[in-house]
C-alpha cells in the first residue's frame, strides 16, 4: 500500500483502455463533446501493488478524467499490468517489485 498514493504515469494504450483510431466523423458530436477524454499517457496515483497467483504484478491505481469538453469529471479505478506505469517522480528507494 502506497500512503499516500504515489504519483505514477499511466500507458492507458498499454492498460488496454485507450488506443485505436476512430474518425471523428463516425462518431456522434454529443458523445465527442461529452465523452471521457483518454489520452495515451495520463497521470495517475498508484495506491497497491498486486501479487498474482500466477507471480505478476499488477499495479491499483487511480486516474482522473474529465470530459472532453471539461464539463464533467471522474476518478477511475484501474488494475493494470505492472509496465503499464511510470513513477511520475524520481524516489529515492525502489518501492517496485
């Protein structure tokens, strides 16, 4: 457990949540403009680390995003893969498995 959570970058392409192209012509101008904005890289707060049965690790972090037109904004808990993340500071002791 990190308390309190550590800063960290988050590869949401590589945490399967963002990623791919849509033309934004296909796609309805309410949700382009109500939508939650994903960026490839977003900054996040890792709060665990997860040891699996299988002997990954994965990564309990939080990102927020906000709408695309700024309107709206969440929290979201993930569960990513442990390269799927970047300290987002340099620390000085290795809290990485």
């Amino acid at each position: 457990m990190f308390d309190p959570p550590r800063p960290v970058w988050v590869d949401m392409v590589a945490a399967g949540v963002a990623g791919g192209f849509i033309p934004a012509n296909t796609v309805p101008l309410r949700v382009r403009t109500a939508g939650a904005r994903l960026e490839q890289r977003m900054q996040g707060w890792q709060h665990a680390w997860l040891n699996c049965s299988d002997g990954r690790w994965v990564a309990v972090v939080s990102v927020r995003v906000s709408s695309a037109n700024e309107q709206s904004h969440a929290s979201i808990p993930l569960t990513v893969a442990a390269g799927a993340i970047r300290p987002a500071e340099q620390s000085t002791t290795k809290d990485e498995p």
